[in-house]
C-alpha cells in the first residue's frame, strides 16, 4: 500500500469512530431543532469525509488520479497568474 492510501485509510477510520462515538450522543429526532438540524449536519460532514476516503482507497484508478492532479496544477497556475495580475495592476502596471 502506499503512502497516500495508508493516509486515506487512516482517515476513513478516524471519520467512522467518529460516528460510531457521536451517533448515540447527537440529537438527530427532535424535529428542527437546532440540536437535530447540528446532528444531522455533522453526521453528514462525517459521511461525506469517510466517502472521500474510501473513493480515494477503492474508486480512484491511477488513469484517473493522474488526470486530476493535472487538473490541480492547471487551477494552481491559473491562481497564480491571477494573483501577479493583480498585483501588476495595483502597481500601475497593467500584461496581459
């Protein structure tokens, strides 16, 4: 296994002990309260941490992964790009 699934799988189990630890102790049945409205928000939060994980361990070819990391690289430069515009254009200097 490798470093990043090791990783992954060790949050997959952090989000699941949080549920089994949280689940009795919230208050997911008293209507829309803010008790029940905070639980189920949570627990959802929780559900969707321990899905990523799992996708992340099972779902994620290497296809698939390397495709998105491409992806990330592309976004990060376009942010950067945006960010030495603006500051070209607040010193008075305008690229394009």
């Amino acid at each position: 296994m490798k470093s990043r699934q090791w990783r992954h799988a060790l949050y997959l189990v952090a989000a699941l002990a949080m549920l089994v630890y949280a689940l009795p102790r919230l208050e997911l049945g008293g209507g829309w309260s803010a008790e029940s409205v905070f639980g189920l928000a949570w627990t959802v939060l929780a559900l969707l941490a321990a899905g990523a994980n799992l996708w992340m361990l099972i779902g994620q070819s290497e296809e698939k992964r390397r495709e998105l990391e491409r992806i990330r690289r592309a976004k990060w430069r376009m942010w950067q790009r945006g960010i030495e515009r603006a500051g070209a254009v607040r010193r008075g200097r305008t690229e394009s």
